[in-house]
C-alpha cells in the first residue's frame, strides 16, 4: 500500500479504502481516503491491477486537468474514460487517440453516479446538472431528464445505475415526488419497459440478463420482485415477505428456469 504515497506523496499517509468495482476482468477501481493530521481529507480513484499487484497510474496520467477528489469511469475494454475537469465538468476522454470526445455542463454540487455497460458502448452519468446515456463517441442516446415522466425535484440524483450483463438494459431508481420510482430502460427500444415505486436498492442482474431482483418497501408492505425480461418480454414474479429485506446477490443456481405460475 505504499506505493499508493508514491503516486500523490503531499498526503501525509493512507487512511482506509472504501469502495471498490471491478472495470473490467483485471482491472479495479477504487477510492482511497487520506489523512493529514489524524483526519480523513480527500477520497481519491486509482485503478489498481490486484493480480499483478500494481496501480495503473498510466490510465489517467494524461488526463487534462483531472479531479481525483471526484468518480471517475473507465471503460471495460480501456479504450475511453469519463472524468470530471476541475474548471470545466464532466469529459468524456479517448485514451488511444488522446484527446476530448465530448464535455458536459459543469455543475455546481456535481453528481457521483457514472457507468459503463459492459461492452463499453454506452455509459450512463449522473453530472448534477445533466442525467444522460452517451456513446461511446459522445453522442447524446438519452436524456434521463426528458425520459422521465415523474415530478423531478431539482436535479435529485438518479441513482444507482445497474446494466444488464448484456448491456441491452439500464436499471436505474429516477426521482419523484413520492419514493423513487425504480425503472428498467431498454437501449433497443430506447423506452422504459418496466416501473415500479418504492424500490430499494441495490438490485442485482442475473448474469445472462435474464432477471433482475430487487425488494420493495411501498406503503409499509415489503415485498421482494423478480422480473424475467427474456427476448424483451417482462414477466413479475413477487414473493412476500414478513418485514424490511435487502437484495445481497444472485446465485448461479438460482431459478435457471422461470417458475411455473
């Protein structure tokens, strides 16, 4: 862990990780808080490789103006990153042909929230003044904004955003007046296919996208849900439960086939 000093040596020592997902199937993303006079100060991104043991530093080296107190998001396959400029705002960043694909509005309490789907074709950010799909060459797919179709207060974040294995769905909890209001938005069709108040997240994909699981908490009746959208047909399956439960993950053994009604 020294070696994270290495890279930024003005902070006084490492403090704690404290949060972690994978970019791809070698590489981590993690945010490390420092301290300088007993204190957590900052909390930083790196990507770390945890097989080889090493911080791949190149990654973001040549990032113009990078704010490493903010998220970033690498692609899967490496080939673009989207980061937040200190004086400008969110960018969207070609790492092979080293330059700017596309730069969003700066806001002035900035969102936490980006993600790229799998295949590194589209990822989904929360900028605090926007709530959009890029490409990955920085055409605007959808504006979350215009998308929903619930009283927005302010620019309340839309969180968290979940792909689907596939990268063909987006889920994804939008504000409302009420509770948020749990959404799963098809990028074939580019419309929702399935809403639902009250969710609590997280929700958990099952890795051949065929479900998806959740718990919801709506007018005190908890209740748990599994939606199979196979070949883009959504079917519910709910089971009720006898107080507050949270998702944890999804086995492989778990409903190989939809059960019987």
């Amino acid at each position: 862990m020294d070696d994270v000093l290495n890279v930024v040596p003005d902070y006084a020592y490492l403090a704690n990780f404290s949060q972690g997902e994978w970019v791809n199937d070698e590489l981590l993303y993690v945010t490390v808080g420092y301290s300088s006079g007993g204190n957590t100060a900052y909390q930083i991104g790196f990507i770390l490789d945890p097989f080889k043991g090493i911080w791949r530093e190149d990654v973001l080296t040549e990032l113009p103006d990078i704010d490493r107190s903010m998220p970033f998001a690498v692609a899967p396959d490496v080939s673009r990153v989207l980061y937040y400029q200190s004086v400008t705002g969110p960018v969207l960043w070609d790492l092979v042909k080293r330059q700017a694909i596309w730069t969003g509005q700066k806001a002035q309490f900035p969102g936490i929230d980006i993600q790229w789907s799998a295949d590194s074709t589209f990822v989904a950010l929360e900028t605090g003044a926007e709530h959009l799909i890029l490409d990955r060459d920085g055409r605007v797919v959808i504006s979350l904004d215009q998308l929903n179709t619930e009283n927005i207060i302010n620019t309340e974040m839309y969180s968290p955003f979940r792909w689907s294995p596939d990268s063909r769905y987006l889920a994804i909890t939008m504000p409302s007046l009420d509770k948020g209001v749990f959404s799963i938005l098809d990028l074939e069709s580019r419309s929702l296919v399935y809403t639902c108040p009250g969710v609590n997240s997280p929700y958990f994909w099952s890795s051949d996208s065929n479900y998806i699981v959740f718990s919801v908490n709506f007018h005190m009746e908890p209740y748990g849900v599994i939606l199979s959208l196979e070949n883009g047909i959504v079917a519910k399956l709910s089971f009720k439960v006898n107080g507050y439960i949270d998702v944890l993950g999804w086995s492989e053994k778990f409903l190989p086939s939809w059960p019987s009604q």
